[in-house]
C-alpha cells in the first residue's frame, strides 16, 4: 500500500459482531479450561468428585500400574464440561466465520467500470501474413498426425521408409539400441 490508499475501515457492527462471537469462543475456551484445570488440583482424598476423578469400574493391574497406564476414571461431568465446551467453541468459531464472511462481503467495493479505451478491439496492423491462422495451424497439425501415425517413403528413390510411431515405440522397448558387433 502506499501512502495515499486509504485505510480500510471495519464498520461498527462488525466489529461488534467479532467482539461477541470472541466473547462466544473465550466462554467455551474457558469452560474447557476450568473442567481441566480442576481435574489437576491437587487433593487430599485419593479419589472424589471434586478433582473430576473416581475410581475405575475395572481395578487396574498391578503391571498397568506399573507401566504408568491411568488408574483413575475420568467423572462424567468432566466429560460433559468439556464436552459442552468444545461445542461452545466448535459453533462460536463457525458462526464468527459466517458473520465475517457476511460482513467482507458486504464492505467489499465493486470494480469501476471500463472506460472507453478499455473496452476497445484490438486491431492488428497491417500486413496481414495469414489469412486464417485457425485453419492453417489446423492443416499443420492434421500432416504432422498423417506422418507419424502412417507408414510411408522418405525418398523418392524408395530406399529408406518412416514407420507409425507407437509401432516403433514397441518395437524398440526393452531392446538395446547398439548396433551388433
């Protein structure tokens, strides 16, 4: 940008709109926060629903516990918790997309329209060379295809002759293209 573009300037209502659908994420954040946060808090009863732990329905073995596998069961409404705010901030994140997608589409300026020298045809000097390129880029390419997709003579004399070319494709594959000894 240089100096002299002006500043975009993001009207009121989108800004409001980002700030409360901000507000919407930090509040699930913030619930998901707060569940594992209090599942870490140091206590001293060994299990309980206030840590968010409780015993598991299957004690573990003494060699899982031994390898450090979990010996503890997670409470349900932790689970809840943290679900309910994953979806606070899965939903808050999709509504901020769909409200900023609405509001740039709406600030979105459109184009000037063309001037008269912008919307002129081209017209190219004289000497014309071809008459009609189309046609003649047309006939160039059928002859080539004739030529290498058909057997014929290269000489008048008939002594060296021009194969399709997938024939010789195939037939030159997997050999050696050195000549005999």
């Amino acid at each position: 940008m240089s100096s002299s573009d002006p500043v975009p300037v993001v009207p009121r209502r989108t800004s409001l709109l980002l700030a409360l659908s901000g507000a919407v994420v930090g509040a699930g954040a913030g619930v998901m926060g707060a569940a594992a946060w209090r599942r870490k808090q140091p206590t001293d009863q060994l299990f309980g629903e206030e840590t968010g732990r409780g015993l598991p329905a299957t004690p573990p073995s003494p060699q899982a516990a031994r390898k450090g596998f979990e010996t503890e069961d997670m409470s349900a409404a932790l689970m809840g918790a943290l679900t309910v705010g994953l979806g606070i901030t899965i939903g808050g994140s999709i509504w901020l997309m769909v409200l900023m997608l609405h509001s740039f589409q709406a600030a979105r300026q459109d184009a000037p329209p063309l001037t008269t020298q912008q919307q002129a045809t081209i017209a190219i000097p004289l000497p014309h060379l071809q008459a009609n390129p189309y046609l003649e880029i047309d006939n160039f390419r059928h002859g080539e295809n004739n030529r290498l997709g058909r057997y014929g003579w290269i000489d008048p004399q008939h002594l060296r002759a021009r194969v399709p070319l997938g024939v010789a494709i195939s037939r030159t594959v997997g050999q050696s293209l050195d000549s005999a000894p």
